[in-house]
C-alpha cells in the first residue's frame, strides 16, 4: 500500500471515527485534536486492520508516542516494513 | 454549637482512625497475602478494598445518625456497564468502592507514585488519568483486559466532572470513560449522587456528623447504544450525558 492510499484511509477513520474537523498532517493530534491515549488505543486496533496482523506489545507501546498524522504513516510504514517477508 | 463541633470532631477521628489503624492491624496483612497468594490478585484487591470501605461507612451511618442514606437497590445490582456520577465530596469514590466488589476507576497519574496508596491502585487495576510516559504501558496493560473485565462483570466508574462540583453546575466533562465505553461496548449508567458535601464538606476538615440530610444515590439514565448497528460518536455520548446531569432530580 502505497503512502496516499495510506493516507487516505487514515484521515478517513480520524474523520469518521474520531470526529476530526480538518485535519492536517503536522497537526499535533493531542493538542489540536483532543485525541489522547484511549485513543490511541482505539486507533491501533484499526492499524491492526489496515496491516491484516496483530500489533505486538512493543510496537504498541511505542504507537503511543506518536503525536502527528505523520508520524502515524511513518508508523505503519515501517512495521509493515519490518513484517514483510 | 460546641457539643456539635466536638461529636464531629470524634467522627473524624474516629474515621481517620479506621483509615490508619484499621488499615495497619486489619487489613494491611490481608493484602500482603492477596499480593502473595491470590489466583486472581486484580480481582481480590478491589474485593478488599470494597470491605475496608464497607467498613468506613458502617462506622460512618452509626455515628453520624441524622444523615440517611438512600442508595436504590439498582444501583448496587449493576454490573459491566461504565458508571458515570456526579462528583461533590472526597466520600464519592469510597462510597462507590464500598458498593461494586468488582470495580476499576480512573485516577489522578500522581496517586500512583504515593507510597502504600500507590500500590494499592497499581494492584487493584484502576486506570491512570493518563497515559503519558511511565503510565503508557500501565494504560495499555489496563485497556487490553477491559472486556473480559466487563465480562466477568465488572464496573468501571467515574467521576466525568474531575473536581468536585462547588456549586451543582456542570462542569466539564472528561470524555475518557465514554471512550472507553465505546471501545468494549458497554453500557453507561449516569447516577446521580446528592447531598454527601453536607456530610465532608469540600475544604474542611472535620465531618459534619450533627447535620439533619439526606444522602442520595439513584440512576438517572441508562445509556445503551445498539453497539453492533449505529455505534455513536464520543461527541453524542457527552452530550447525552451532559442532559442527563442537567435535569439532575431533585
């Protein structure tokens, strides 16, 4: 999957899902966003959709110091890297 | 006038005592032992701390006579639901442990780090207000187990309000619980809780024992979302919530 498909689908579930007004890339998530680490939580569970596996403890631990869209695909990016055969 | 104050003087000390000593000669090896031996320590901790509770508001009803305590029978039967209340005296959340056997609750992040308290929070499962730094594993931890929580019948409650409200107006409200309800579809009941600042007033020390009041708990709305067809947003949670607070009965 490709960087924009990502992102489309992305701000798709912040939109949807997270009620999101707007949201841009560099936006700090948790300041501009209201969105915290219940969140977060939630939103690894659709990650785990997206990639068609389940998260291991550490990946999600370190999920929860994302604070940008961006970093979100950066994030999904390199485990799908990392788990790619 | 004096009488009164020196009888809520006796309350409190007595009270205080409970939470001390009772706790040092009673309860304290009865944790050591769940911490030790327990099968399911989690789950025997809120146990223990819903009996030291229990225990603090009999000594509470037996000396402070004038104050009646209404709790609807609906409300100790809950079980797997989100329970969301008002928040007006420091009495709230032990009367809330006192009544759920089976609870987790959110707390503020530096309860955490106080010496014995700390340990018993961390080993009872309640949540961290929040899940920056050193309480992101903890709020991961406490989320992964959250439906089998609710499925062994647990309650998670809370106290959206934050602080104590000093003037019943509604104030605003934490949206953490409500995700969480959503996350593990499970249903909320709003309560509402009256009249327990007349008996531990905010910003004092000594309880008011001498005090002819009424205190209150009773269900104001169930909130049941149809999870599996139309899940609601947090957004329309808060504002039902929010509703139901604001014709809070009188």
């Amino acid at each position: 999957m490709n960087r924009d498909v990502l992102q489309k689908k992305i701000l798709t579930i912040l939109t949807e899902d997270f009620e999101f007004e707007q949201p841009g890339l560099n936006d700090n998530l948790r300041d501009d966003h209201g969105f915290d680490s219940i969140d977060a939580i939630e939103l690894l569970g659709k990650i785990e959709l997206i990639l068609g596996f389940s998260l291991t403890w550490e990946e999600k631990e370190k999920a929860m110091g994302i604070r940008t869209i961006n970093d979100i695909l950066d994030y999904i990016e390199v485990i799908a890297a990392s788990r790619k055969p | 006038m004096k009488v009164d104050r020196f009888l809520d003087f006796l309350v409190t000390i007595l009270c205080w005592a409970w939470f001390i000593l009772g706790f040092f000669l009673f309860f304290s090896w009865l944790y050591l032992g769940v911490a030790l031996f327990a099968k399911n320590k989690e789950a025997s901790f809120q146990r223990l701390n819903s009996r030291f509770y229990r225990v603090f508001f009999y000594l509470l009803r037996v000396t402070a006579l004038r104050h009646k305590w209404e709790i609807d029978q609906e409300v100790a039967a809950i079980r797997s639901a989100v329970i969301v209340c008002n928040h007006l005296s420091y009495l709230d959340p032990l009367l809330l442990i006192a009544l759920f056997a089976r609870h987790r609750t959110i707390v503020k992040t530096r309860f955490f780090s106080m010496p014995v308290f700390g340990w018993i929070i961390r080993k009872s499962g309640y949540f961290p207000a929040s899940g920056e730094g050193r309480f992101t594993k903890m709020m991961l931890a406490q989320m992964q187990t959250m439906e089998s929580f609710f499925q062994d019948g647990g309650n998670l409650f809370v106290f959206p309000e934050g602080a104590r409200s000093r003037d019943g107006r509604v104030g605003d409200l934490h949206k953490g619980a409500l995700k969480i309800a959503r996350l593990c579809k499970a249903p909320i009941y709003v309560l509402q809780l009256a009249q327990t600042d007349k008996l531990f007033p905010p910003g004092r020390f000594l309880f008011q024992s001498r005090l002819k009041n009424s205190i209150t708990l009773k269900i104001i709305d169930r909130i049941e979302p149809d999870y599996q067809e139309d899940t609601p947003s947090t957004a329309m949670l808060e504002q039902r919530l929010r509703d139901a607070f604001s014709v809070r009965v009188p």
